[in-house]
C-alpha cells in the first residue's frame, strides 16, 4: 500500500473512465424523474425520494453541482464569527482550515522549518472537533459538535492522531472506557474491546445456536485479512508522501514484504468494496450487522466502505491494551493540542479569517485574498483543508484557464457526498438518575436492520462524555450530544428561515427519532431537561463550515474516484488526488486518502507536509519519532531508507512545490527553511530599528 500509494506520479491527474464532468455527472446524477425535468431539480429530487423509504442493500449518496448558483440565502448564527480578521502578510505555506488535516499539515510543517500560516474562517479552531458552550442558571454546560468515539489516544498507539502528538511532542489529558453500547431492535448489548475472548462470548450470547459458526466466520474474515492488517505495523501512514522519496520513507516496509508477498496480491482489496470480502465469509446475521455498524463512522456500511477502514479494528480492537478514550475538557482539545505543537515551532494561526479566493498566477497558487480583502502571499504552497466544495468555490473560472483546472474544478464540484446532521445537545438534571446500567459513554442506536445505516431516522448515536469527564456541566448534571447518521437531506430545509414556526416545528420533529433513541437508555430523560438545543443542518453548516451540512466526500469503494490519477488506473482508489493541477497548491482533509475521521484526517495532512519537504527532513522526523516509543519503532526506515535516499532526494520535494529551483539529480541538500527565515526577519528588522534609533 504504502509502496504504491507514494510512487512517483501516482496520483497525478489522469484520464479515468470518470475524469470526465459529463460522465462523472452520468454517474451522480441518478435520477428517475421525467427527463423534462431540469438537471438541477432532478437530482434534488433524487436526493430526498432516496431517503423516502430506504433498505439496507441500498447505498446513500447526494448530489450537487457547485457552479449552480444557490438559489436560497445562508442563514448566518451568532457565534460563528464573520470572517473579518486576518492580517495582509507573506509565508512559506498557508493551510486554509484548522481541520485535524490542517492543523497536522501546519503543525508538521512548522517542525519541517517552514514559516506557516493557518486560517480558519470560524472563532474556533478544530473543524468538526471543536466544543460549544451554554451557560444556563449559572452553570455552564459544554457540547462536543462532531466526533465522539476516540480509539488509541491514551498511550502511544497506531492512531495517527497519537502519532502527531507525540512527534510535536504535546500532551491531552483523557479518561478511557472499554466498549460500546448498541440498542437494536433485539435489545441492549455491549461491544467490549480489548478482549478477543470477551467478543466470542458476545456472539455465543446474541447468535443463539449459530454462536460456533459466528465465531469461526469471525475469524475467517480476520485470517483473509491478516496480512493487510499487519502492514498496519510495517509501514505507518506518516511514512508516506506523493514524490520520488516514498522510495526512502517506506523503505523499512520491505522485510515484511519480502516475507509477505501476497500483501501485492491484496493491494485491491485494500481499496475495495469491503462486502465483497465480507459476501464470500460472514453469513451470520448479527456479525454481519456489527461490521456494518463499525463501518458506518466512514459514511458508509460494508457495502461501500474501503476493506481499509475495517483493518485497524480487526488488529487493534483486540489487544488487550485497546481502550476508547474521552479527551478531558472536551473534543476540542484534540485541535488545540496539535496547535500549541504548531505554534511552539513558530506556525500561526488566525482565527476568524475567511478566504475569499485563492490567488493563482501561471498556473501557480500564490496565496489568498481574505474576505476582508488583505492579500496573503505564500512563497511556496497554498494547502486546502476546506471540502473540495467549498474549495472549488475559493477559485472561481478565470478566462483563458488551463482545461485541466476547468476539469479539475468541475470534477470535485459534483463529487457525491454524504448527507447533512441533525443534532439534539440536552443539558440534565442528574438527581436520583441511576445510569449503572450504562458501561459506557458512547452509545449506537438501530431502529430497523432492515433499513439503511446511512438513513438519518434509522441509524443514531448519543455520548455522555459527564460520565467520565467531570468538567463539561455543574455538579449533579449531565450533558448529553446525540447525533444522526450522515443521511439527513438538505434540501427540505434550505427554504426554510430559522427562527420562523415552520422552521422550529420541522426541526422538532426531525429529531423526535433522536429524543425517543436516548429514551432507551433513559425513559425520563424529557422529565429532566434543563434545557435543550437542536441542531439543524442549516446549523451544522455555519458552525462546522460544511457545505449544505455534509457529512463529507462519499464516493463509494469499487471504482476510482474522478481526479484519482496513475493510481485510479490500477486499482480502486476512492479519492481525488492531494495534488492539483495548480502548482503550489494542494488539498489534505477527510476527502483525501485515508478519509473520513480525525485519525484518517490527520494523517492526510501529515502526508502534505511530507509532500512539500525534502526527503532528508522527512526521514529525521521519522528517526526522531521512533526512539519515543518501542512501539513506533517500525516508523524508521532504516538503513534501507538511507540506501535509497541518494537516488531519491534530488527529486524533493517535487518540482512544482520547489520555490528554489535547485538542479535535480543525487546529493541536493535540503533548503534550510529555518535558516531562510530567520535571514528574512533579520533583513526586515533592521531597517526597523535603525529607523526607531534614528
């Protein structure tokens, strides 16, 4: 994976079968409305009639076109800030989003020596994981807006995240829990990690007389994938970048492969439709739920989902130290971690700065032009970790553009995506409430199996980070976050005006589903509210900065996705390229390889970094990570990757991300950003103070 995910050109743009708008929109756009009708309304349509009466063999995508202009006004809300700061100035880099992609590009990036910039549009930083707050009666009561189920943060781990940490050297406080709670329509029961003993005594328990034969089919689909998932331990996502020098990076992965020579044969697989595999083995109905369900934190069930994403829970999941973690103070420690990692290496980040535009002059990104109209140049990259379509709307059609951007730019625009989220943030009373029967915080809730897990009334999740982080309510309280399914159409409630009765009782009645599925768990939960707060997806696009509320990309495993490059021509690779045909600029993100989640979303931020640095820093990052821990190891390449550098490192970092054009070839040095930059402002401060003596 690592081998060929990073070889030389493996992602540039290339022509797939869906490199085209007019296929990729024939693959989109699937509507069943009368042909008359016109594209836009058709698959507006075909969003919501698709979430009208869902199945569980159905797979749940949305569909739009981001040249179409919007017919209907965003709504603004207090609290999200209005995009007016930001300071006119010049960087190596500038990360447009303070995402876990951007933060870890920009953090790692300023540990490589670059003088970094990131902008978030939003007064928080941490995209989708960052935390809100009610005061109420005196007390103040804090809401996590995104993720929840944390695995691998409470020790040095395989969790990216962790990685990242480690390697910026910064600590996050947690509390961890071992499991997770399902209500089904068979009833409650618990998922327990870190046992492999304690998950065949679930099946025996839930699969009746066909306990013995979900075991050995439990294990059949751990043995298919065995090798897979020890390439986990082999090579590490941070060890990958898109140049020439994933020769050197990935070099310590050879042993295993040398030893595993069918992990080539498996290389598909990796990237393939997971229910293929899990079609031949698994027929027992409740594993093949639970896999489902697993797979769903990636937007979609088996069917759908990258046989990857279900890797690191097969491996990992197991081992006795495997514990779910609550990050105390809230999610939105995990962006301000990493950031106290990027401003300790001299990054900056601006709150509050929305770009309007990103700057590009031939066929080079040059910076960004901020709403409040300062330009902001960038000597080498400009990195996106917006979604591709808020993106593509940074960087509207110029006359007499090359055909690829235009492609490029139509490509991501009509990518399918996941649907929008409601959420239900209630604030309770915890007298006399008796939650022993709780084991723990995070929570999964199916009403129907036979329904889709991507169905928005179906499939839900609540968390109750107060059980084990005291810190987040008043004494005697509790704070509860529930939160739909990715399948939540947009279009019923972007006519709607928030604040208006329509308004209010639809959202009321969205989210019945969610009230009735913390009734479970907690019959009196209405008696105990002191206060409650609906989330709507008009809501959850302001907040999060998420186009009409998505969930994120969702191009479904099995064929490669449109912009995948030399790669989608061999194997399924279900992601737009980081690359761009723009010079100097790249993207990094959950719709970048690895995707969705803050783990995924990390280490494709890392791999930008990588990308823009030459290879010789790379491999001192990696040799310095490896002695922090017996358990990052693996992280160095070794003397195989200094065996390979020579050959490698004239070629880094690629041409177009070169702003000293140095001749290619073995034995060019890395440009000393570090130096570079103290010389700069040495130059700019002596006029300065002469003229202050003066």
């Amino acid at each position: 994976l690592a081998l060929l995910s990073g070889a030389t050109s493996a992602f540039l743009p290339a022509t797939t079968p869906f490199a085209h708008r007019s296929n990729a929109a024939a693959a989109l756009r699937m509507s069943t409305e009368a042909p008359e009708a016109p594209a836009e309304e058709e698959v507006k349509n075909k969003n919501v009639a698709q979430t009208e009466d869902t199945s569980r063999e159905k797979v749940m995508t949305f569909s739009y076109d981001m040249s179409m202009e919007e017919k209907y006004e965003k709504p603004t809300y207090p609290g999200t800030g209005n995009g007016m700061s930001g300071d006119a100035g010049e960087y190596d880099i500038i990360v447009i989003g303070s995402g876990m992609g951007g933060l870890t590009c920009g953090a790692l990036s300023a540990k490589y020596g670059s003088k970094v910039l990131v902008l978030e549009s939003h007064i928080k930083v941490g995209g989708s994981a960052h935390t809100f707050s009610r005061m109420h009666n005196g007390g103040k009561y804090s809401f996590e807006v995104g993720p929840s189920i944390f695995e691998g943060l409470d020790r040095p781990s395989l969790n990216p995240l962790r990685m990242v940490f480690d390697i910026l050297e910064e600590t996050m406080p947690v509390e961890t829990y071992k499991g997770l709670g399902f209500w089904t329509p068979e009833g409650y029961w618990r998922f327990p990690i870190g046992t492999a003993k304690g998950f065949e005594e679930l099946l025996m328990e839930q699969c009746g007389e066909d306990g013995p034969k979900a075991i050995r089919e439990w294990n059949a689909l751990r043995d298919r994938l065995k090798t897979l998932g020890g390439s986990t331990q082999a090579v590490a996502l941070l060890n990958l970048r898109q140049d020439a020098g994933f020769l050197s990076t990935t070099a310590g992965a050879l042993p295993f492969v040398a030893t595993n020579p069918d992990v080539f044969l498996d290389l598909p697989l990796t990237f393939d439709d997971l229910s293929k595999t899990v079609d031949e083995i698994v027929t027992v109905p409740f594993v093949r739920n639970f896999i489902d369900c697993m797979c769903i934190f990636c937007g979609f069930p088996a069917k759908g989902a990258m046989t990857a994403h279900i890797l690191y829970i097969l491996e990992r999941f197991f081992e006795e130290s495997a514990a779910f973690s609550v990050p105390i103070g809230g999610t939105s420690q995990l962006g301000e971690t990493i950031q106290r990692g990027l401003e300790k290496f001299g990054g900056k980040l601006q709150l509050n700065a929305h770009v309007d535009e990103i700057l590009v002059e031939n066929g080079r990104a040059v910076g960004v032009r901020l709403k409040n109209g300062n330009v902001v140049k960038a000597r080498k990259a400009v990195v996106s970790n917006a979604t591709p379509f808020n993106t593509v709307k940074m960087m509207p059609e110029k006359e007499g553009e090359p055909k690829k951007l235009t492609e490029w730019r139509e490509d991501l625009g009509t990518l399918p995506r996941h649907g929008a989220i409601s959420h239900l943030f209630l604030g309770v009373d915890a007298e006399g409430l008796d939650l022993s029967h709780l084991d723990d915080p995070a929570h999964l809730i199916v009403q129907d199996w036979s329904r889709s897990m991507q169905d928005s009334q179906n499939l839900c999740s609540f968390f109750i980070p107060s059980l084990l982080d005291k810190s987040v309510c008043p004494e005697g309280k509790h704070v509860i976050h529930v939160y739909s399914s990715g399948g939540e159409p947009y279009e019923p409630w972007e006519k709607l005006t928030p604040g208006t009765e329509e308004y209010e009782e639809y959202k009321k009645e969205r989210v019945e589903v969610l009230f009735k599925a913390v009734e479970r768990a907690i019959p009196d939960i209405r008696d105990r509210l002191e206060f409650t707060i609906i989330g709507s997806p008009l809501a959850h696009e302001a907040f999060l900065r998420r186009d009409r509320g998505t969930y994120g990309m969702a191009w479904a495993a099995g064929t490669s996705a449109p912009q995948a490059g030399i790669l989608g021509k061999f194997l399924p690779f279900p992601f737009p390229n980081l690359k761009t045909p723009v010079d100097g600029l790249l993207r990094c993100g959950d719709s970048c390889f690895p995707g969705i989640g803050t783990p995924s979303a990390a280490a494709s931020g890392a791999i930008a970094a990588n990308t823009m640095t030459h290879v010789d820093n790379h491999l001192q990052l990696l040799k310095e990570a490896s002695k922090k821990d017996p358990m990052y190891k693996f992280l160095d390449p070794g003397f195989m990757g200094d065996l390979y550098k020579p050959l490698v490192q004239g070629f880094t970092p690629s041409a177009e991300l070169r702003t000293e054009r140095f001749a290619s070839g073995a034995g060019v040095a890395p440009v000393d950003y570090t130096a570079l930059n103290a010389e700069r402002n040495a130059a700019a401060a002596g006029p300065k103070e002469e003229a202050a003596s003066q």
